[in-house]
C-alpha cells in the first residue's frame, strides 16, 4: 500500500499548476478575434485604397484632360486644364434652353474623404481601448488567477483528504464527515464565485461594447450611402463642360463659351468605390452578429469549472438577462483560453469523466482525484 500511497502522492503533487508568469498580464487580449479582423479591414482598406489612388494621382500627372481650341498655345492649353481642374463645374442646358451648372467637386476631395472613413472606423476601437480595455484587463487577469488557484486548492484539499483518510482508524466515519462537510459547504472558496455573481449586475463593458459596435455599424452605413450618392449623381460622368471665361478672360472674344474636358482618374475611382462599398456591406452582418452573441451565455467554458466544489455559478445562479459585464467577460475569457493553463487540464478530467463506467460516483474533480489517489474503490453514490 505504501508504494500506491507514494504513486497517488507524486500523481497529485504533479497536478499542481506552477505559478503563474509576469508575462500573463502583458499576453491578455482585449479584442475579440472578430473585432480585430474587423479592425483591421475596416480601417486598413481606405487607407490602402487611398495609397493607390495617390499613386495613381503621382504617377500618371495631370487628373483631366480638355480639348483646347486649335488656336491655343501649350501654355493656353495648360491654363484650361488647370483652370477646369479647380473648378470642376460642369455646364450644360436644360430642355428649354437654361443655363445649369453643377458641381464635381466630390471628385476632387474623394481620397481624403477616405481618409476621413479611415479615422472614423477607428474610433470605435478608441472609445474600446481608453474606455473599457483597462478595467477588462483587471477583470481577465483577476478572473483567470482565481481560477488557476481554485483548480490548485482543489488539488491541495484532496492531498490533505488523503493524508488524512490514511491517518483515519475508522474509514467510514471519514466518509461521514466528508459527506457532512459537501453538503454544509465547507469546500467552497466563494471569492471567484461572488466577484462573476456581482458582474452579473454590472453594465458598464456589455454598454461600451454595444455602442462601440453601434458606433461601427452607423459609419459602416453612412460610408456605403456616400458612396451610393457619389455614384448616383457624380460617378457616371465623365466628360464635362468647362468654362474659362471667368476674370481676365471674359471679355476675350476668341475664346469659346465650353470647353469639353475628360478626367483621367475617373475609372480608378470608381473601382476604388465598388470595392470599398462592397466589402463595407459584407462587414455589416459580421458586425451585427458580434452584438447578438451577447443575448446568450456562453456556457461552455464554466462549465468545465463546474466540477471543482467551489464553483456552482451556472446551475444556480446565470438565470439573468445575459447581457450584462459577465457576458462579455466569458467572450473575452475564450478568447484568452490559451492563458487559462487550469482549464485543459480540467477539460481532460471531464473527459476522462464522460468515459467513467459510474458517472453517478464522480460528481467533482475532487471526487476524480479521490478515486485516482486509491480512497476507495467503491465510493458510495451521492
């Protein structure tokens, strides 16, 4: 027996989990996978889409073209470009004869409107990181310690279960005393349980996560009607009447009234647009389904927690509205799953557990490790 004892003791002894590094607190995330990819699309498209309309604006020179009088010189005929380049006002008649102006300015300004789309879909991700990502932080870092050191007390307590049922002359009033103290709850460490109970009537991060992701959805929108206006009104003409009687010139008999003019970029521009646009509205359902995973709990993960004694959160008391700061903790805890060193070692045990011929026998961790350590090999059911 002695050498069984001295199996169980090392068995348990490895089961401890080390201390937990300096380095956890700086390998948190504070983003959802979803949300960084979000992030990254959102923000990084303009601003590449952005890059390669410069390039284009650089590499090619001039953006228009117009078709001078033969009469002009090349100083005359650079004039006209550069003249209808900054007005950018097409003129034409309408159908009784009128003079109609309208303007093409929204060309013009159209790469820094993207550049404006850039810093708008980051400001969501602002309002995350300076309003709520600092107290998250805590939380995680809280939560995920309290865990590791539920699972290792867990360990602790059945080392000193079996130190003292091999000390016990009378094992069944061991078992007794053990079946006494389960139901009094004396196995219990509270502090992790309370703290996720109080989350549950805390709003302040499931608040800051819906408007950040209303916040997206609004600028996603407002993005894709621009560009729908643009196309609309402006993105289909691109050949435009210019004059250049203005000033000086007006007076000037030899020059024309029109000049027609044809801009360079205009089928960049509209790629630019298309696909921007496009991908902004396949976006749009991604956004909405992150708000939405907030209107059920995430059962999942807890429950493996479930079979430690200390922690009955689920059975008794995750009956609320789910979207409260709970909720978006538990998000945030699958995502940092790899830092939660307790949680594949209890998956393991639950595993081994849905295997057990007798599930009815093992009700806790605690009752797992009992059998393992060679307790009894025949535990009374519960």
């Amino acid at each position: 027996m002695s050498l069984s004892h001295t199996a169980a003791e090392y068995m348990l002894s490895d089961a401890l989990l080390p201390d937990p590094s300096s380095s956890r607190a700086k390998g948190l995330r504070l983003e959802l996978p979803s949300d960084r990819l979000l992030k990254f699309v959102t923000v990084g498209l303009p601003l590449c889409l952005v890059s390669l309309a410069f390039a284009r604006e650089f590499s090619a020179g001039s953006q228009i073209s117009c078709f001078s009088p033969t009469n002009f010189t090349g100083k005359q005929s650079a004039y006209a470009d550069t003249a209808c380049w900054d007005s950018l006002i097409h003129h034409s008649f309408d159908t009784e004869g009128h003079a109609v102006t309208k303007s093409l300015w929204a060309l013009k300004v159209f790469p820094y409107s993207l550049l404006v789309v850039a810093v708008l879909m980051y400001l969501p991700y602002l309002l995350w990181r300076y309003a709520a990502a600092p107290a998250l932080h805590s939380d995680l870092l809280f939560i995920i310690d309290e865990l590791d050191k539920s699972y290792n007390r867990s360990v602790r307590l059945v080392q000193h279960m079996r130190k003292v049922q091999q000390a016990s002359s009378e094992p069944e009033r061991f078992w007794e005393e053990y079946e006494r103290a389960r139901q009094e709850r004396y196995f219990e460490f509270p502090l992790l349980e309370q703290y996720l109970t109080c989350k549950q009537h805390a709003h302040a991060l499931v608040f800051i996560y819906i408007l950040r992701n209303l916040l997206l959805l609004l600028f996603l929108a407002a993005t894709c009607l621009y560009l729908v206006f643009l196309h609309l009104n402006i993105f289909f003409q691109d050949e435009f009447s210019c004059s250049i009687k203005t000033g000086l010139l007006q007076a000037e008999p030899h020059i024309p009234p029109l000049i027609p003019c044809k801009l360079v970029f205009f089928s960049v521009f509209q790629l630019i647009s298309l696909s921007l646009g496009s991908v902004y509205i396949l976006l749009i359902p991604v956004v909405i389904y992150n708000t939405l995973q907030l209107c059920q709990w995430d059962k999942g993960l807890l429950s493996i927690y479930e079979m430690l004694p200390a922690f009955d959160l689920l059975s008794r008391r995750m009956l609320t509205c789910p979207l409260n700061d709970l909720n978006v903790i538990l998000l945030f805890l699958r995502a940092n799953i790899s830092e939660l060193t307790s949680f594949g070692r209890l998956n393991a045990v639950s595993a081994l557990r849905e295997a057990t011929a007798n599930k009815e026998d093992i009700d806790t961790v605690i009752d797992f490790m009992t059998l393992l350590a060679g307790l009894e090999t025949t535990k009374p059911k519960h």
